[in-house]
C-alpha cells in the first residue's frame, strides 16, 4: 500500500484515518496547477488525476526523506 502521508488535516482525538489524507490534499492541489496550464494532457482526466497522484507520491516520498 502507497505511503497516504497520514491525515491532511488532523485534529486532536479523531482517528488517524479519519478524512482526508495528506496523498488526496497534495493530489488536489497537483491538480488544479494541471488543469490550469493544460500541460499538453488535451483535456483528458484520467490522465491529469494520474500525474496528479504522481506528484503527490513524489512530494511523500521528498517529506519522508528530510
């Protein structure tokens, strides 16, 4: 199983898989630059929520390392 990065918002006395996770947050926030340049995807997004999800694992795999 992926690395989710934990939960993206955590509060005190939830559980930790409660909400959204750290990999979903970055993912979004991946996303929004993609749609919004284009990229070169055409509009497909199967394709833009991939790389999305490409450069959230990449951002946890950075954070995991420092």
């Amino acid at each position: 199983m992926k690395n989710n990065g934990g939960p993206a918002f955590p509060v005190e006395g939830f559980e930790k898989d409660e909400g959204m996770s750290l990999r979903d947050y970055f993912a979004g926030q991946a996303l929004i630059g993609i749609v919004a340049h284009n990229n070169g995807l055409g509009g497909i997004w199967e394709k833009a929520a991939e790389h999305a999800y490409r450069a959230a694992d990449a951002m946890i795999e950075a954070r995991d390392e420092n």
